[in-house]
C-alpha cells in the first residue's frame, strides 16, 4: 500500500515473500466465498468477501482478537500476519 494503492498488502517485513502472502490471502479469500456460497458459518466475518483487499482487515481483527482460532483454522494467514506485526520472529514462510 506504500504505493498509494489500498490493495490489501501492508509493507511486509524484509524477510518476508510477497508471494506466499499474496497465496495465503487469495485461498483463504477463495475459501470465504464457498463457504459462504454453501450457506456455511466461518469465525471469520463475511465481510471480508465483499472485495478480495477486505480480507486483510477483516482478519487482521481476527489476528488480535481470535488469534488461536485463526492459528487453528487458517495457519498460513496467522503466520503471515503474527510475522508481519512481529508477534513472531519473522522467518520466511514459502508455499510447498
């Protein structure tokens, strides 16, 4: 977002790679929307389906607010986001 675009990405700790929180994102984005297709209930509020960029609010609140369910249920966004607030020390997390 230092570019002046509000697209859902916060300046990333250097250690971190850009596309492995682009992945984690996108497929809980992803995975929001079917369960609410499907009429499913998720912690996470389904706000964060209105637009693709809401996700990082909507689980950023999470992250403070939820965090050991967000870590119980959506791993790869709680590391992401635990590493980029520095609740964690940052290591660089990778996509297999």
């Amino acid at each position: 977002m230092l570019d002046g675009a509000a697209d859902g990405t916060p300046p990333l700790h250097p250690d971190m790679d850009l596309r492995t929180w682009i992945d984690s994102f996108t497929d809980t984005y992803k995975q929001l929307r079917k369960q609410i297709e499907r009429h499913q209930l998720s912690q996470i509020d389904p706000y964060a389906v209105e637009k693709q960029t809401e996700v990082f609010d909507v689980v950023s609140e999470e992250c403070f607010c939820a965090s050991d369910w967000l870590y119980q249920y959506h791993a790869d966004i709680y590391l992401q986001m635990a590493c980029s607030i520095g609740r964690i020390q940052c290591c660089v997390f990778h996509n297999s």
